[in-house]
C-alpha cells in the first residue's frame, strides 16, 4: 500500500514550509489540509481529547503497554489495564506497578488481570471494562507473545501461544468492544504492529524471474529474519491485514482502525540486547506518544498501518512529541517502562 512512507513524506514536506518551532495553530492547520491529519500543537490539545474517555490497554504490565496506559491516563482518559495477574519470571513489570503510577497523579484506572490465550478471561475485560465505566472509546491491542527459536525448533505449542495473543486476541477484543462504538458512532482501535510484520514484495522483480544473474541467489519478499522472528512476524502481517480489512467494513460508522509498528527498549528486549548493541534505542514512552496521537486523529485517518521511525522525527521537529528520553530520564516510571537495564 506505501500508506506509511507517503505519510512520511506529506509530514515532511509540511515541515519544509513552515517552522516548527511553537508553530501556532494556523500553520499547524495549513498542513492539516495537505496531509488529512489533525497535528495537535500543544499537550492541553490532547487532554481536551481524551479527558473521561475510557480507554482499554492490553500487555500494561510493562513496557509500551505499561507507557502507554500511564499516558493516556496523564491525558485525562479513564484507563483499563490489562495483563496477566502472575509476574513473569525474568521481566520487570506488574499491573500493579502500572496502577500505582497512575493513581500517584491523580489518574483514574482499573486493573483487569487477564490471560489473552482464554476466550472467557477476553469476555471478562469486556465485562469489567463495561460495568466500571459503560463504554470504551479507545480499544488498544498492545499484548503480543514471541518465542526465541527457529523454524524447526518452535513447537506447535508455542505457536498458537503466539498467535492467541498476537492476532486472536485483538479479533475478539474488536468484536466485544466495537458494536457500542458503532452505536455511539464513535470509537477507535489501534494495533501495536512491528516491522516483523512486514513483508518486502518489491523484492519480487520480473526481470529476476526471467533472467536471474548468474551466480546470484536473490531473496524475494522476505521480510526480518532470525531466531523467532517467522512466527512474530507472521502474526503481525495478519494484524496488520485485520486492521485493513476491519477498517474498510466499518468505514463510515464513526470508528477508525489503525496499526502501528513499535521497536522500543522493553524489558524483553533489553534482557536480550545490550547498550552497545543498541545504544540509542528509544524508551516505551516513545511509541506510547504515537499511539496517543494516532488515537486522537480525525475518523479519515483509517486503515493506514503506520511505522514508528518514520513518524518520531517529523513529530518531533514539529513539537506534537517530547524529545527523546534516555535511560534513567524518568526515574518515577516503573522498572517495566524505565529503559534501565535489569540487574543481573
């Protein structure tokens, strides 16, 4: 589809003709017409948007999750956090951690513990959420599973682990949660995607077909690969293909549907990654921003499947996104959200 590198580029070209700095509100309008987008200037403009409005957050025990809930509660939205009651056993995070940063400013939140495998625990989120607050606006599926391993070592076993929680879950959250959306005639959902997902169908070229250089092995369509990453990635394509299709069969109904593919230092990436291998990762608090902003724009921007490194830069030089934050920045976040590396 190219949706997210035209966006980057109508972004880009607004940032050509006019200054970002304190851009005032007439300006920020102007590239709003060319690009179809609402660029908020200032937090307050957020706050307006979000302010009571109930908001689900799946996987908010930690890392972009746990970011994400603590900052659409900073905006003013009732929050409903979602994760599995048992702490893991490697990873800092809890919801009960979640929930004590935001009820520490003031924030309103519900904690659901819930296991995204269970078909009845996905029925009890849309229960809990519907009886403490009689609506959700926005509908976050953030909770993904992933498993290290290669093609042949990932048992079955493992693999509908991953693709309950990566794909499953959303569809059926969707289902509960859409019907009083679409009777409000107002809702949005965003899928947490990764470029995992992505697959390179411009490697495919005709000429390679017909006439392959000699001696050359050329690799057609394929996306990121290592240990784990088939399965990841494999669930994420089919969310970002759900979140098209949904998005199309709700057109016109009040509701927008769309992805984001996120990359951030989370607990199980920082587990596996140094600094030195990654030395300017961004912090969970990143991506939380754009899932904030992208949830705030006007029902035309739909069915787009959007890329966080394309859209952190652009945001930022136009003042929609704080700067990036580094590890230790905000020692008040919860170890599952502080970039810090665990202790070993």
């Amino acid at each position: 589809m190219g949706v997210n590198r035209n966006l980057g580029a109508v972004i880009s070209r607004g940032l050509d003709q006019q200054s970002p700095a304190n851009a005032p509100a007439e300006r920020l309008a102007s590239i709003d017409k060319r690009s179809h987008l609402w660029m908020r200037a200032n937090p307050w403009e957020l706050m307006a948007v979000f302010k009571d409005k109930v908001v689900v957050v799946t996987g908010s025990s930690r890392g972009i999750g746990q970011a994400t809930a603590i900052e659409f509660a900073r905006l003013g939205a009732k929050v409903v956090s979602v994760a599995r009651g048992v702490p893991h056993h490697i990873f800092p995070g809890t919801l009960a951690e979640t929930e004590q940063v935001i009820r520490g400013f003031g924030g309103e939140v519900v904690s659901v513990e819930a296991d995204l495998m269970d078909e009845d625990a996905i029925q009890k989120i849309y229960g809990e959420t519907m009886s403490a607050f009689g609506q959700c606006d926005v509908l976050v599926n953030n909770a993904a599973a992933s498993f290290l391993g290669s093609f042949q070592d990932l048992s079955l076993k493992r693999l509908d682990i991953i693709w309950k929680v990566n794909v499953r879950a959303a569809w059926q959250l969707s289902q509960l949660f859409l019907p009083q959306m679409i009777e409000r005639g107002s809702g949005r959902i965003v899928n947490v995607s990764s470029g995992g997902g992505h697959v390179n169908y411009e490697g495919a070229r005709w000429e390679d077909l017909v006439s392959p250089a000699s001696g050359e092995v050329r690799r057609m369509g394929v996306g990121q690969s290592g240990l784990g990453a088939i399965a990841y990635g494999t669930s994420k394509a089919a969310l970002d293909r759900f979140t098209q299709g949904l998005a199309g069969e709700v057109a016109g109904q009040g509701i927008a549907v769309n992805a984001l593919g996120v990359e951030a230092r989370t607990p199980p990436n920082v587990h596996f990654i140094t600094d030195e291998e990654s030395p300017e990762g961004e912090l969970p608090e990143a991506p939380a921003q754009l899932i904030t902003w992208l949830a705030a724009q006007p029902i035309a921007v739909t069915g787009l499947i959007l890329n966080q490194h394309e859209l952190l830069g652009p945001l930022r030089e136009l003042g929609l996104l704080r700067p990036a934050a580094k590890p230790g920045d905000n020692p008040d976040l919860p170890s599952g959200s502080s970039g810090i590396l665990p202790k070993s």
